[in-house]
C-alpha cells in the first residue's frame, strides 16, 4: 500500500469528508475516538498482519505515525 | 405529539406496505422528509399519492436482499442526493413459517438476506458519520415477538430477528459516544398484508384472535411507537427491545 492509498484508508476509517496530511494530529481530528480507534486496530491486523492494542495505538500522535506503524 | 423539521430525513424500507407504509405516512404528516423504499414502483407511486406532503416524501426503489454488501454505499448514494439522514426506520421484512422438517440451509440464507443482513448492512451504511446527522439521529428496526417468543415453526424467522435484536444491542453501545440511538420493536400479531397471508395460510383467524386479550395489532399500534424512537423525545433510550403483544405475555 503506497501513502497515498494510505491516508484514503484511513479517510474511509474515519468517515471524513476532508482529506488527511500526514502532519495532523490525531487527537485534533473529530473523528478520532474509541470506534474509530477499534476500526483502525482491525484495519492494521487485516492489512499489514500487525496486532495493535488500543493503548499503542491512542501513543501515536500524527497520521505520519501511523503510516510509520504500518511500515510505508 | 411528535414534530418533525422537513430537513429531518428518515429513511423508511418497507415502506410500500403494512407498519413501513403507515409509519412514513405518520412521520411525514408530522413534518419530516420521507425516502420511502420498497421494490415496487407502482406500490409506492400509490404511497405517494396518499401522503399529504408529498414533495416532502420520495421514492426509491431497492431490492435490499439482493446484494446487502451494496447497502452502504446505496446510502451514500441517498445522503447525497437528500441530505444527511437522521433516522432510519427499517421495516422490511419476511416472514416464513416451516418447520424444522422443511428448513433447509438456501432456504435459511435467502430468510437470512432480509430479516438479518439486510439490517445489519443498512445499519453499517447508516452509521458512517458521513451519512448521517451525528447527534439526535437514531435507527430503529422492526423485529418481532418470535425474537424473543418464537412459536412453532418460526426456528428461522425468530432467529434471524433474535440476531438482528442481538446485534442492535451491540451498535447501540458503540454509537453511544456519537449520541446515536438504536432500538427495536417486536409486535405480535398485527393486521398487515403479511399478517393476514400468514392467517389465511395456516386457518388461523378465530384462534389468534383469542389469544391476545387486547385483540389482534393495527399497524398505528406500532407506527406511533417508531415515531416516537425516530423523535427527540426518546434521547435517552437505546438498546431497547419494545414487546408490543396487546397483553399476550406468555
Ligand atoms: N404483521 C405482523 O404481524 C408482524 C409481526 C411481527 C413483526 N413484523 C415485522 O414487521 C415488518 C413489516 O411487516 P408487515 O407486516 O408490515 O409486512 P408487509 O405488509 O408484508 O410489508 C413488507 C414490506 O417489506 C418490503 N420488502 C420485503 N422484502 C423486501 C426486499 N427484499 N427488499 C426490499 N423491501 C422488501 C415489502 O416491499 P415490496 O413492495 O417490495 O414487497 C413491503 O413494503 C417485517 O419485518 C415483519 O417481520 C410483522
């Protein structure tokens, strides 16, 4: 998965209307709480084999973060 | 009673007949704005000409059994055509009394289709923040008495609807924090097309009759109530499962 099919993901994850820059933060985005947290937890067991437990993911700050997370 | 806003938009399947068809001509008359869907063109030109604001009541055709993994995106489709959507008032549905003799597992997949995954992918579709009004919206599904009293030969109508009771239970829970509502209701016996097929097939008539002591259910019985989820009022229920049985009880 390229960055950019990336952060489209994770536009759908979120249900966002907007688009998402690897700079935002999290925490500011209000799509951002616990079912989007669980979609995410799935979304990276599903595409990239990785088990994240909420605490680790509720640790990342950015959306650049998560891409490093997943490894692109 | 209840007051609707025309920019208050309640999809309504089954809407082209029985508690779909009074329930969005009850919603409609007390203000709100209607997509009604079923998968007859014709029963529901008739729905239309009976709603008395009718430019506040479209029609959309959808066969909601045929693919339910294209739900979703079919609501993404009428929020933006409509607007973002406040409820959801799922009436569709199939009933289908057979004994275990006779149930077989196409025959419980095609049951399954309507009385459960239609429901379950509407609800995905309707969920997604970009589809719906965020605080206040609300979905409310009609499931049935045998979700939780199931009679003879209702092993799998009464399970897909304990499924679909099951499952709301559980977005319930996870849409709270987004002030979402989710509830059911389970009639019994209600005067509806399908209800008097279901007589009609199995001789039932007098016998049913008898066993409600507040007699058989009308169809506003149950369209008040789902009025009444789909309305502010109900802000601090969800999760629920209403019985609706004119005191059958056991
Ligand atoms: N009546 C009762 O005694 C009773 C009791 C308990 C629970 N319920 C439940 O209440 C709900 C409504 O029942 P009702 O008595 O009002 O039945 P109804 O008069 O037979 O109406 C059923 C509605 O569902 C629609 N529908 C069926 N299959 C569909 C499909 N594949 N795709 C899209 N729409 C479909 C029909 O539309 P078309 O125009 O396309 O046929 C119709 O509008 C059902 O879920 C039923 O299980 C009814």
């Amino acid at each position: 998965m390229t960055r950019a099919e990336f952060l489209n993901e994770l536009k759908d994850i979120l249900q966002r209307d907007d688009s998402l820059e690897p700079e935002m933060v999290l925490k500011d985005l209000e799509e951002w709480d616990s079912l989007s947290i669980m979609a995410l937890a799935g979304f990276f067991d599903q595409h990239f084999s990785k088990i994240l437990h909420f605490t680790d993911i509720e640790s990342f700050i950015t959306v650049e973060d998560l891409m490093i997370a997943a490894g692109i | 009673m209840f007051h609707f806003r025309p920019d208050e938009i309640f999809l309504v399947t089954g809407a082209s007949s029985g508690i779909g068809k009074g329930t969005a001509l009850l919603i409609n008359q007390a203000g709100a704005t209607v997509i009604a869907t079923g998968r007859d063109n014709s029963r529901l030109a008739a729905l239309q000409e009976q709603s008395a604001e009718s430019n506040r009541l479209h029609c959309e055709v959808k066969d909601l059994a045929e693919n339910p993994d294209s739900l979703p995106n079919w609501l993404m489709d009428l929020k933006k055509k409509f607007g973002k959507l406040k409820g959801l008032i799922h009436c569709a549905g199939l009933t289908r009394t057979e004994p275990l003799s006779l149930t077989n597992y196409t025959g419980a997949v095609s049951l399954f289709s309507i009385d459960y995954f239609a429901p379950l992918l509407l609800a995905k579709g309707f969920a997604d923040r970009r589809v719906n009004t965020g605080e206040g919206a609300s979905m409310t599904f009609i499931a049935s008495l045998a979700s939780v009293r199931p009679d003879k030969g209702q092993g799998l109508y009464g399970g897909a609807k304990a499924a679909l009771v099951n499952t709301m239970q559980v977005m319930a829970k996870e849409l709270a924090g987004r002030r979402i509502r989710v509830n059911c209701l389970s009639p019994g016996l209600v005067m509806t097309p399908m209800a008097e097929q279901y007589i009609q097939d199995y001789n039932l008539g007098e016998k049913q009759k008898e066993r409600y002591p507040l007699g058989l259910g009308r169809v506003a019985d149950v369209s008040a109530l789902a009025a009444f989820m789909a309305s502010d009022q109900a802000r601090w229920i969800t999760g629920q499962n209403y019985i609706l049985d004119g005191g059958l009880i056991g």
